[in-house]
C-alpha cells in the first residue's frame, strides 16, 4: 500500500485553503430546452421536483400549502390581471427567501391562457412594477414557462402560459437591479389573458420553492479521517483496506491490472491546476477519444475477502478545460462484473454481473459559470433495458461541481442479501449525503460479491469528446467504514 509520508507547511496551508466545503449552488429552474418539465426543475442536470407537477410554498412558508399570497377572479372579458405581490416581493428584496420566481396555480374554475414572453404581441407580455421608497421600475420576465404531464419537454418556448388545477405556470423575474436600502412600497405583477375557458377561474400566486425537501443541505458528516491528519498513516487504520497520494515513483505497482493510466503531475498552467495535496493523477479525455483512464483495484488482489459492503472516497477537481457538450460519460465506482456482465449494455440477470460506477451528466452554464452534475450509473438486476439506470446526486444539490474546485466524493454500497431487495448505494460530496437509493437488487447469487473499485473515466455511450478535458484525483482511500473529508487540522 501507498500512502504519503511528509508533508511541507506550505501544502498544509493551502490545502486549508483549498478544500473548506462550499454552500450548495442553488440551481433554480429556467425556461430553455433543459429547463423545468412536469418532472424535473432542471431537466438538463435531472433535478426532480419533490412533486410531480411543482413544488411551491404559501404565505404561511408551508410547502404545497392553499394560502396564496394573493388571489384574483378572472371572468369572461377580463383582459388584464393585476396580482398584488408587495408581500413577495419584499421578502425576496429582503432575502427572507431566494427568488425561485412566482408559482401561478388554478384554484377553482376553468382554464385560463395567459401571454408569455415569447408571444409576438410584446404589448401583452408578463411585468412586474415595483416602486420603492425611492424609485420605480418596470420587469420583464426573464424565464416563464408552464407544467403540462402530457409532455415530458420544456414548454418555455410557447407564445401562452396555461393555468389550470392541474396546469401551473412560473415566471421569474430579476430583481439585481433593487438597492439593498430600498423599501419596497409596492408591487403588481401584471398579466394579460389571451383566452378563459369557463364562466370563470380563481387564481393563485405562490413562491416557488423547487425540491424542499431533498434539496435541503444535510450536516457534514465525519468519518475515520478524523483521526488522521493530512490522512497521514490512514494505511494504519484496520478498517482501510487501501489508501493512495500518487506520491510514490512505483505507485503503479498498487494496480495491477495493465488498462489505460493517467500521468502524476504536480502542476499544470494549462488547466489552472492547483494541487490538493502534493502530486494528483491527470487524466485527460482526448480531442476524438472516449477513453482516459481504466485500472482496476481488485480486493484478491490487496490479499483480502471480496465484501458485501464498502467505502470509497477520492478528491476530484475539474479542469478549466472541462466542458461536457454533447454527451456524459463515466466515473470511479464499485463492480462485480467478472468480466461477464454489468457493462456495455451486457444486461445483468443476477448471476454474471453488475457494476455501480460514477457518472458524469453535460455540463450547465449558469451564470456564465459552467457547473456538472455528477451522478451513479448502475447495471443491476431491476434496470429498465440493456443500459444501466442514471440517477443524479441532487440531494441538498451536492452533486453539481464547479470547474476549478476540489471536492471530497464519497461512495457506499451494500449488496442485497438473496432474494431480498435491501441492497443500499449512498454518495457524499464535502462529508454531505447528497445521494441515498435503497431496495435495490445487484445479486441473485451469493457468487457475486463487490469485485473491484474500477477506476473508469470514459466519454459517452459512443460519443466522443469533443476537445481536449482534464480531471484531477488525490487521496483515493477504501474502507469497511465511512471515511468522510480528510482532516485539515
């Protein structure tokens, strides 16, 4: 086993420097192709609503509560609807809440269309007035769109918005342009209707509120890291099975198998490198290539029992070059493949394979940031077709990484007892659980035990990567028990 044994103050100051937790990044929704849907807020980074069809807060704060923060009657001949929404919008102004932007739901009645944004007649498009203590402005909507079940699509791009009970539409406004020591006096949100089917419709306005109960950001949670600072003598620990810095010149011995390998490097200007502590390993996904790295550590091959259940955790930072435009692709995980099953649209049936690796999803640009979502891709017994299952870590938003940043990434996995859908797979980002998926089925045989880490990092599918984009790893451990950050000081 590897493991650093030295360590400079200058690596230990900026390795404090380097690896504090960030704040989750708060994706909201938006209005694009990859936007909100009746499923998902963010399509795109598969962020699901907690609800199919919405999730929204009242004026009493209740999650999918009836008490809107104003109510209107729309009738036949009404043309223009004036919501007063001074109470909302103060909170916004006053960050009591994050503007996720109004949430508009049918409360009783019929069905009523209002104009979007991107209807030609821009007279009648969605504003938002607000005076204040010292001036007044005048919003459009930056995104609005509408939930429908009967298409899995954003409907950000119609001329309308539907409202119905079953129908909500959202429109956001940007209020950057608001003086934090203004006070908001007043405020209407104004909309024109198109159409009303019905006598009538009573209308509603909430706050969206995406995901409030698994978005919620979970306590960092410690683990046996805790005891070794700088992960230094980690190896020691008689629950570590193995533990790696890539500081060792041989450190290729620890693999045995003779798949792709990254390079040890120390620096890298290109990529605005900036080391974890001390070397890392680089891969690198080629211009036109769909793999960069693929090693196996086998545990027969560390002298030891394949387990039922295991830890996992290695730091990761994404290059400045990173940027997933055409396709996602894998990343480290567990496996029991065998060189049978579980891979490659070879379909596990219980008995040949199965495999529960890391996965990359396209990357977002938000804000002119560029954020991934990161993510498992399972091959199990109950999977819908020949491919593995993708579920995104969207847990408290943990699971989405900036360029340029590192991050501790755990992974657990427990195979199911035969005959029984118990099996578990957790995953932690920064000591935070960001994913949990039980009653899984990896196994129909007491054959298949957990076989390996495989250390993967590959494009597509078949897709290949458009341009040259790097990663970063450093301190890989693998444990019987949760290992959680590493311990700075």
């Amino acid at each position: 086993m590897n493991y650093i044994k030295s360590y400079s103050v200058v690596v230990k100051i900026s390795l404090m420097l380097l690896i504090t937790p960030t704040a989750s990044l708060a994706l909201t929704w938006d209005d694009g192709s990859g936007g909100a849907t009746h499923s998902y807020y963010s399509v795109a980074a598969k962020l699901p609503w907690d609800r199919k069809k919405g999730d929204w807060r009242d004026i009493k704060d209740v999650a999918w509560g009836e008490q809107p923060f104003e109510m209107v009657t729309v009738k036949q001949g009404t043309k223009r609807v004036v919501f007063d929404v001074k109470n909302l919008v103060s909170a916004w102004q006053q960050k009591k809440y994050k503007n996720n932007g109004f949430f508009i739901r049918g409360l009783k009645g019929g069905v009523v269309k209002f104009f979007s944004k991107e209807h030609p007649e821009k007279i009648n498009h969605p504003r938002l007035m607000i005076e204040t203590n010292k001036q007044k402005y005048t919003l459009l909507a930056t995104a609005d769109t509408f939930l429908d079940s009967s298409t899995t699509q954003s409907l950000g791009s119609q001329g309308l918005l539907t409202v119905s009970q079953t129908q909500p539409s959202m429109l956001i406004f940007e209020l950057n342009k608001l003086k934090s020591d203004e006070r908001v006096t007043k405020a209407e949100l104004l909309m024109s209707v198109k159409k009303l089917y019905g006598n009538s419709s009573r209308v509603g306005v909430f706050r969206v509120d995406p995901a409030p109960n698994s978005s919620s950001v979970e306590p960092i949670v410690r683990g046996l890291a805790e005891k070794y600072l700088l992960d230094k003598n980690i190896t020691d620990d008689l629950n570590v099975y193995f533990a790696t810095g890539f500081e060792k010149p041989d450190w290729k011995e620890d693999w045995k198998d003779g798949g792709r390998f990254g390079e040890v490097v120390s620096s890298d200007k290109k990529t605005k490198f900036i080391p974890f502590l001390g070397k890392a390993l680089s891969a690198t996904l080629l211009k036109g290539k769909r793999t960069a790295l693929n090693q196996h550590l086998r545990f027969k091959d560390l002298g030891v029992p394949e387990p039922d259940e295991a830890y996992f955790r290695y730091y990761i930072r994404l290059g400045d070059d990173w940027d997933q435009t055409i396709s996602g692709g894998k990343l480290p995980g567990f496996a029991g493949t065998y060189n049978r099953a579980g891979w490659g649209s070879r379909k596990p049936n219980g008995k040949n394979g199965w495999s529960a690796r890391g996965r990359f999803l396209k990357t977002l640009q938000v804000n002119n940031t560029r954020i991934n979502p990161i993510g498992s891709y399972l091959y199990h017994v109950d999977q819908a077709g020949y491919y593995g299952s993708i579920w995104t870590w969207e847990k408290g938003e943990g699971g989405l990484l900036k360029n340029n940043q590192w991050y501790c990434i755990e992974q657990f996995i427990k195979l199911n007892d035969i005959n029984k859908r118990n099996g578990e797979l957790k995953a932690w980002v920064d000591g935070r659980l960001v994913f949990e998926q039980k009653g899984l089925r990896f196994r129909l045989s007491e054959e298949l035990k957990i076989e390996e880490v495989w250390f993967d990092f590959y494009h597509g599918g078949m897709a290949l990567s458009p341009q040259n984009q790097t990663l970063f790893m450093d301190n890989l451990v693998v444990s019987r028990k949760y290992i959680g950050p590493l311990r700075k000081h």
